[in-house]
C-alpha cells in the first residue's frame, strides 16, 4: 500500500460548495478589474498613478502573491504615448503615401545622438556603504536622470529607451566585469544602434577596448555593409570593427521539393561558428597581446574548423569548452585579465544578435534566443575555454531620437504589443515598394494606397480573415509584413552619408569581395535565387483567396514559412543587384 495520507471522502455537497466559492472570487476578480487600482492589485505594484499613466510595463506576468523574486523586476519600460499621439498615428495611416527618396535612407549618428543626450552611467560607490544605501544612492541617480532628460527634451520627440533601472544595472555590472566589450550591431541599422556616448564611457572614461560587431551581413548588399564599415572607422578612430553573420547563404544545402519550391536547411554550424569566432580572436589576440593565454581558444577553432568535415553535423561535440555552474559575481574593484582570464562582455540593443552570436562561438546552444524584445533578462556568464570567458548583458534600448516606427522595424519594441502597427507600415512602404514587391491587389480596385490598404491587400493575397465575420484579418496583415522586415525576408537598409553619391565607389572597393565570400554572394547564388521565380511565390502565395475560403490565424501557420523562403529568397536577389 502506497505511504503517504489516505484521500479524504469528497461529497457532492462538499463539491458545490467549492464550485460557489470559486465563482465568488471571480466575480470579486471581475469587480477589481473595474478599479483604475486592478492593475497595482493585481501585479503588486507600487500606487503612484502617475507611474501607471506615464510608463508602459511590457510582457508584464501576474503575481497574486508576494514571493521572493518578482518576475517583473527586469520587464522592459517604456514611455506611455499620449491618446492625442495614438489618434493622429492612426490618421496618417489612412493617408495616401508618399515615397521617399534614397538619399532619405542616408542617416548620420550624430542627428540621432545629440551631445546632451548620454546613458545613465553607475553613481560614484565604495564598499563601505551598505545594500541599502548604495540603493537609495541609485535609485536617486537614476530619477534625477529622468527629470534631466525631460527638462531638456519633449518626449514625443524622443524614441523608446529602458526606463527599468534594474535592467541598466546589468549593463553596469557587465561593464565593470568585462576586460573587452564587444558591442553588437545590426548592419542594417548600425549607427541607430551605437550611441557615442558609450564609445566616449568605454574607451575614455574606462579605458578598456571596445570591438564592434556589424551582425547580421547577410541582410544587407556587400558595397553597404563595407561603406558602414568604414564610416564608424572614420568617426571613431582605434574602434575595432568586424563582421558577422550567424546565417550565411553558404550555410544552405537542398534538401528535398516541396510545392514547388526548393527547401533548404542549414549545414555546417560548426564551421560557421569557427569562421566567426576566428575573426573575434584575430581581434582580441591584437588587444589582448601576450598577456593572456589564448592557446585553447585558438585550438578550439581549429579542432570545430576540421571536425566538422568528418562528424556529421548534429554529432560534433568539442570537449574543451567548459562552464561553470557556480561563480563568484559581487561587486569588487575590476582587475584586468584577472586569474588569466579574459572576460569578454556582450552589449547592444534588443534583436541584434548577442545571444545567437555566443551560441555560434560556443558551437552549440547554451543561451536562450528568442525575437521578443527583453527575452534575456539578466546577465549570464559563460566560460568558452578555460581562460576566456562571455558575459552576456541584456538588451537595453539606449536614449535616442531614432523615430519610433523605425525603432519598431529594428525589432526594439515587441510587435505582439502594438497597439497600431499601421504607422510602421507606412514608413515601411515609402521606402520599400510593398506594392510591387508583395504583387498586392488593392483591395478596392483603386490606384491610391495607404498603409491600411497595403495590410489588407497582403491579408487579401494571404488569405487572413477574421475567424467570426470573416472580415479580412488586417491586423494580423500588418504584424506579419512587420516581423518579415524584422526578420529580413523584406530587405530594408539604412545608408550611411553620400552613400547614394559614392555607392559605385563602394561597389569597387577591395574589401567587397571578402563580405561576398562571407555571404556566399556569387553570380552562380545570384542565379539559384533567381531559379526561385516571383510566379511560383505568387501562385503559392495567393492561394487562400483564389480559393474563396474563410481560414483562421492557425490554419496558415504551415503556409507561412514555406512563402516566407521563397519572398526572402526573392527579396535577397533584388537586394543583391544593388551591388551590381
């Protein structure tokens, strides 16, 4: 007989009278929800209101009951737009558009970073104070640094920055630990990414090197990714610069056919990963001189670069990679190299990388990725070898007057949460001809577009429809062409200055031919992507409405990824003719 307390007798009357007091506590839930207080009761937070007005919470999870750790302590904040900001977003999305010039596309760091502008750096400390004071200490610091930053900017010309100060004290910790900071960008938007005031922190005020990552150059035509290159050489001189790609065209190999199209899947992730984290090692080598030895990184690359060729893939295990479960992270006065250890610290903003770049060093996945904003939510130190280890910092979304429909397309704010994801849209398709890109019919045979029209067309082409009225899903039309630009199935690059003036200047440059060996970009891809043709992507893609069927959001989730391939596919083409 099993041990433990024999089950109670459990009556019919004892079961209506559980079932009654369950129906009065959420009819007591469904009073609170009534209070403007059910959002302080409900998550346990603080009651100043205008807290709860001004600043929006994100990805925010129910605590009934007060326990030791918060699970919101490390949410992503954000200012709260106005009613009056929200209503005249949506009246621009219901205006024709308006296409913009290339030259629109040419940004300079310094109209996004003005000078009185700089991140909240860590107050002056000692080990003398305690816990609570070194709180208070910060807590004051940071409120002063807010109000400074109102007095001097309006918010609505201000873009989404963190205000969690928990979530910049990862920074700080990452910063004070790290002997190099490796600050990663996407190459799409790398002078939107990389503020001036954290070269001017890094480099001059802590003296430590700092080598920044242009992630991601897969997504972006090789004459760009080298004139971005040479811009951030030029405007800050000694900064250490190379690049990186997680998903290089090299990396695919067929597979099998499907509908049509060619499916492709990724091979060779550990040569990948040791093609990248060769360069990362040319540049701390340089940096870290003899001063640390970095003999077991070296001989983990070579041994990822020649196991690949004769393991399968899925079998390659290296065993000098080692992590330690149990480490010492206090605060204490920074030593460089300390115990022969290099400490390597990965910064930047949300969705460029950080994560998916350590699991490619590593060689296999050891950090959790995901494209929601605010997914890491606090730092993580893994060792690659025995003298190298990777401190992995949140993404923090830094102070900036980047547009805040551009911030959303560089993947700084949770798309899942926009309330109108129409604005996007259009600042989208004054760039990009969706139009002739997507093959969208306007939905009321006119010759005007607007953002709304460009949402339901592509809901149109697609096929989404609400599953009630069967009215068409733009809503959902308009956050799926949003997480296709994020995920670089719809190609849109920013430029650095005069590129449109220069850019066959670039196109001839010699440093162009080693990104095209990194992408793979060769006039035989070129063709395997043209082989690709729009008709098929077209037929496949419109096959929802020919069909005349009402089909929920769960009905296409198969169909998504296998169009979405052949649109990147498409897309990259185009793309790649700019360098030509």
């Amino acid at each position: 007989m099993p041990l433990g307390r024999h089950k109670v007798p459990f009556s019919g009357k004892a079961k209506k009278q559980q079932l009654k007091e369950k129906k009065q506590r959420q009819q007591h839930t469904n009073l609170l929800a009534g209070n403007k207080n059910f959002k302080t009761l409900l998550l346990g937070e603080s009651s100043n209101e205008g807290e709860d007005d001004n600043v929006q919470s994100l990805n925010k999870q129910p605590t009934w009951r007060k326990g030791r750790n918060n699970p919101n302590r490390y949410n992503l904040q954000f200012h709260r737009e106005s009613k009056e900001e929200q209503q005249q977003s949506k009246e621009e999305a219901r205006k024709t558009l308006q296409p913009v010039s290339e030259e629109s596309l040419e940004i300079d760091i310094d109209s996004y970073f003005p000078k009185e502008l700089n991140f909240p750096v860590r107050p002056p400390w000692d080990f003398s104070m305690s816990k609570e004071e070194l709180d208070a200490r910060e807590n004051k610091y940071f409120t002063d640094y807010i109000k400074s930053i109102e007095k001097k900017f309006d918010w609505s010309e201000l873009s989404y920055f963190e205000l969690n100060l928990e979530t910049w004290r990862q920074l700080w910790r990452v910063l004070e630990m790290a002997d190099i900071i490796l600050f990663i960008t996407d190459i799409r938007f790398p002078a939107l990414m990389f503020p001036p005031s954290i070269y001017t922190y890094v480099v001059k005020v802590l003296r430590k090197h700092l080598i920044v990552v242009l992630n991601k150059i897969d997504l972006a035509p090789a004459p760009l990714v080298v004139a971005w290159k040479h811009y951030l050489k030029k405007k800050y001189p000694g900064l250490h610069i190379i690049m990186f790609t997680s998903f290089p065209s090299y990396n695919l190999r067929d597979t099998s056919e499907k509908k049509g199209l060619q499916v492709k899947r990724r091979k060779g992730k550990m040569r990948m990963a040791a093609e990248g984290a060769q360069t990362l090692f040319d540049a701390c080598k340089d940096i870290v001189k003899e001063q640390v030895d970095l003999s077991s990184w070296q001989e983990k690359i070579s041994e990822e670069m020649t196991v690949e060729n004769e393991i399968g893939e899925e079998e390659v295990e290296i065993g000098k990679t080692v992590h330690l479960k149990y480490q010492d992270t206090s605060y204490r006065v920074h030593k460089m190299y300390e115990a022969g250890v290099l400490t390597i610290g990965c910064i930047g903003q949300p969705n460029v990388g950080k994560s998916s770049l350590m699991n490619a060093l590593m060689g296999k996945k050891v950090v959790s990725v995901s494209r929601t904003p605010g997914h890491t939510k606090h730092f993580q130190t893994i060792f690659l070898t025995n003298t190298v280890r990777l401190c992995d910092c949140p993404g923090l979304v830094f102070p900036s007057k980047v547009p805040k429909s551009l911030q959303i397309l560089m993947g700084s704010f949770p798309i899942a949460q926009l309330s109108n994801p129409y604005t996007c849209i259009r600042f989208l398709a004054e760039r990009v001809d969706l139009v002739s890109l997507l093959k969208l019919q306007h939905p009321e045979k006119d010759d005007q577009w607007c953002a709304m029209d460009i949402c339901d067309g592509w809901a149109l082409k697609r096929g989404f429809y609400t599953a009630r009225a069967a009215r068409l899903d733009t809503y959902r039309a308009a956050n799926h062409l949003l997480r296709l630009a994020l995920d670089g199935k719809i190609t849109f690059c920013m430029r650095p200055p005069d590129y449109t003036k220069t850019q066959d200047e670039w196109k001839s440059h010699h440093d162009v031919h080693t990104v095209e060996w990194i992408q793979a970009a060769t006039k035989g891809h070129q063709q395997e992507l043209l082989s690709l043709s729009e008709d098929e992507y077209s037929d496949e893609g419109a096959r929802g409405s020919e069909a005349g069927s009402v089909k929920t959001a769960e009905s296409h989730e198969e169909e998504d990824s296998d169009d979405d391939d052949a649109l990147q596919s498409t897309n990259k083409f185009q793309a790649l003719n700019l360098a030509d």
